[in-house]
C-alpha cells in the first residue's frame, strides 16, 4: 500500500513540474520604413510567460513607419 502511495506522490510531483514551465521565445521588433520600404529587424531577446504572451504579435506605428512584434 505505501508503495502506490509513493507512486502516486512521484507522479504528481513529475506532473506539477511539467506544469509549471513557462514557454519561452526569441523575439524581434521588425519596423518598416514607409518611404523607402526598407525593414529593420532588431533582437528583443528572450521572453518568458506573460512577456511573451503580451509582446508577440503587436503592430505600432512609430516615427518612420510601422512595426510590429514577434516571437519565434
């Protein structure tokens, strides 16, 4: 009996932890210059959990054109 209950306890904790993990990505703003059409991409870095979900596919105007964000 202390033996499924060991079992029971090991399966949990291994499911818990796999739970746990936040996602992670690499992610870039990419800005398009709306004269010229040229696009610069630069590097945000990695983001985790609620960064990534709140960063990923945003879209922003800024002084030379449009941009947008995105996570890989």
């Amino acid at each position: 009996m202390k033996r499924i209950g060991i079992g029971v306890v090991l399966l949990s904790a291994l499911s818990l932890g796999s739970c746990s993990k936040e996602q992670c990505g690499e992610c870039f703003t990419e800005e398009t210059n709306k004269e010229t059409g040229e696009k610069v991409t630069t590097s945000i870095g990695e983001l985790c959990g609620e960064e990534l979900t709140n960063t990923d596919g945003n879209t922003f105007q800024t002084v030379n054109g449009t941009a947008r964000t995105y996570c890989e």
